[in-house]
C-alpha cells in the first residue's frame, strides 16, 4: 500500500467518524415536522439494559454448567437489546433531521420496519429467557431474569405504540 494511500484511508475514516461522532452527540437541528416525529426518550430502556449486562456479568461468576450458560445468556440478551435500542435511538434522529418531503416518507417506512423488526426480536428474546430460567438456581440471578424478561415485553409494547404513532 502506498503511503500516500494509506493517510487518505485515514483521513476518510477520521472525517467519518467525526461527522457521525456530531451527529450523534449534537441536538438535531430543525424541528419535526409534526409532534409524532419527536425522537421518542429511551433512557431509562438504555440504563435498564446496561445495568442488566453489569449484573449478570457478576452473577455469572462462580457459576458453571447450565447455570452459567443461562446466565451468559441473559448477559448478552440485556446487551444485545442495549445495543437495539442505540441503534432506533440513530435511526429516529436521522429520521427527524430529514426535511425532504418525499425522503421523509422513505424514511418513515424504513423506521417503521425497524420498529416492527425490533419489537418482534423482544417479544422471542422474552419467550427464549422464560426457558433459560429454568436453568437457573440462584433466586436473585432468576428474580432478575423475570425482571428483564418484562422490561423486553414492555419495550416491545412501547415500540408497538411507537410505529402505530407514525401512521
């Protein structure tokens, strides 16, 4: 690879994380175009399912076999829906910051696939952790995993909302 080569290669990828760095960090300019379109508040999903990875990353410690299967399980479910809810919370400021009509409607059609793909990954990731529970001993470790196991069906439930609000 030539050097000269190598330095655009840098520069690209540092232009691109910067600009997708503010995009994400500053307040979207421009305001919705109606009321529905306000990026919905994930914060307190985002804080539940990261203090979940905390947790079950401490429970499974000491544990071994099934048990430790299980709760690594819930460990990367917590992390996985972290990781959705990021990703609809980019999604939903890139659909407010679109001011064109007709790219607007693209967009909404994209987001409402999303929710909808979303909400149905929580609804099967919350039916799969009422099966792992059963592998779990620890009634702290399990009190947990039902908690978790309702916050994924309470988010699906606010997705559900969230898409039918688009219409």
């Amino acid at each position: 690879m030539k050097p000269m080569f190598r330095h655009r290669r840098l520069r690209f990828f540092a232009n691109l994380f910067v600009g997708l760095s503010l995009l994400y960090a500053a307040p979207i300019m421009g305001e919705p175009q109606s009321s529905q379109a306000r990026t919905p508040n994930w914060e307190s999903e985002l804080k539940s399912y990261s203090n979940y990875i905390d947790d079950f990353h401490a429970a499974e410690q000491g544990t071994d076999g099934q048990e430790f299967e299980a709760t690594d399980y819930l460990q990367t479910a917590s992390s996985v829906a972290f990781e959705r809810m990021l990703a609809l919370d980019f999604t939903f400021r890139t659909y407010r910051s679109i001011s064109c009509t007709s790219d607007r409607t693209q967009a909404k059609t994209i987001l409402q696939e999303q929710l909808y793909d979303t909400a149905f990954k929580f609804k099967n990731e919350a039916n799969r952790i009422a099966e792992m529970l059963k592998f779990i001993k620890v009634p702290a470790t399990a009190q947990l995993g039902l908690k978790l196991k309702d916050d994924m069906r309470a988010t699906k439930d606010k997705l559900d909302r969230i898409s039918a609000s688009l219409d």
